[in-house]
C-alpha cells in the first residue's frame, strides 16, 4: 500500500506543478504580446507626427493588429 501511496503523491505533485509551469508560460507570452502592442502602438504614434492625445486609440488599433 505504500507503494501506491507514494505513486499518488508523485502524480498529484506532478499535477499541481503544471498549472503553474502552464501560468508561467502564459504570463511570457502575455508579457511579449503587451511589447509587442506597445511597440507598434508606438509606431502609429510616430507616424502621426508624435501628437500626443489618441494614445488609447493607437493602443486599441494595434491590439487588432494582433
């Protein structure tokens, strides 16, 4: 019975530790995405001049871009 026991406790360490290595990747991935907006975001700015005032607007129409 320890046997299985101890199997067990190794699966259920097994599962707990992937939900977290999965919110690790995600959380690369999302980090990456936001630069990537952020870049192009800033990219549409300068391409109008640098006017300051539709920051949300270039943010959005970047988000789209993706």
């Amino acid at each position: 019975m320890a046997r299985s026991s101890a199997a067990a406790t190794k699966r259920a360490q097994t599962f707990e530790r992937e939900p977290q290595q999965q919110n690790e990747v995600s959380r690369r991935e999302s980090l990456e995405m936001h630069d990537r907006i952020a870049v192009r975001a800033f990219e549409m700015f300068e391409q109008r001049g640098g006017r300051h005032g539709l920051d949300l607007e270039d943010w959005f129409r970047a988000e789209r871009k993706f």
